[in-house]
C-alpha cells in the first residue's frame, strides 16, 4: 500500500487535504479561533473543506488536489464568497498545478484566490516556525504572481515566491 499512495490521486489528495488543515490549524491556535468544516445537508449537499472563524470573520479553504481543479459557479465556496451575511475575509482553493494561482475569475464579494498546495503549505510551516504573528497575503503585481508572509502592519519578511507569466 505505501509503495502506491503517492501514485494514487485519491489518496494524495486526502494527504494534501489532511496537511493544508494541520497546517491551518497550527497556525491559528494562537489567535483562539475555530478551525472546522461546513457541511450543507439536504437534497443539494454542499461542503467547504476548512473553515477558520474569528470573531470577526472566516477564512473559507477548499483544496482540489488534481489536475483540473475546476470551481463551478455552484460550488459552495463560490457561494458562501457571494453572501455578504458570512462575514468572509478570504477564500482560497488549494491546487495541485504550479501553475494554478491567481485571483479566480468569478464574481464574489471577496476574491477567490488559488495557490498551489506546494507554495500554500511552505510558506505556511515556515510561518509556523519562525513567526508567531504572520498572515498570508496574495498579490497580483502585473504579470507576476506575489505570495508572501508579513508581518501585521510591518515590512515584508521572508517567504515570497515570485511566478512569471
């Protein structure tokens, strides 16, 4: 079984998914903030994967750790993005392609970023070591992709990636 998990899509991406809510988790404990999922039961089911809820707002995670990782105008992170009564301060989809990243072209009230799972989780476990008090921030400057770790109302520190288009 280990011989073929990491030529298994399915369970790459269970481990993805399990990573990206460790890591979420570990990084706000600090900040007593709840990290879960949401789950809409009924005939038109609906799932976010990680939620991490402030008092003053949710960050909105879903991870598609495949080749297409398609959102459609139906998914429930599209729609909880729209609804202003969430109270929503991000939303991001975790993908598996270096070459996924960027502001989703869906209309939101809050844009929906996508960021490789690689980029996602290294700046994140960075984070967790070196500072206690950094957020995420995303960037589109010109052509080119920013992801880097700040500090809160501080000058930029480590763990910028920069991707040409």
């Amino acid at each position: 079984m280990l011989d073929n998990v990491l030529l298994d899509p399915v369970e790459m991406g269970v481990m993805v998914e399990t990573s990206v809510y460790k890591h979420l988790a570990a990084f706000y404990y600090r900040d007593r903030t709840n990290v879960g999922h949401y789950r809409k039961i009924g005939s038109n089911e609906k799932e976010i994967d990680m939620v991490v809820e402030f008092p003053t707002g949710k960050i909105i995670t879903e991870v598609k750790y495949r080749e297409n990782a398609e959102i459609k105008e139906t998914d429930a992170i599209v729609e909880i993005a729209r609804n202003e009564k969430e109270k929503i301060a991000a939303a991001l989809v975790i993908t598996k392609r270096s070459e996924d990243y960027g502001v989703m072209l869906i209309n939101t009230k809050v844009p929906i970023m996508r960021v490789p799972a690689r980029a996602f989780l290294y700046l994140l476990g960075h984070a967790e070591k070196v500072y206690p008090r950094l957020y995420i921030s995303l960037k589109i400057l010109r052509r080119s992709f920013h992801l880097g770790i700040f500090l809160f109302g501080k000058r930029e520190i480590y763990g910028t990636i920069n991707v040409w288009c």
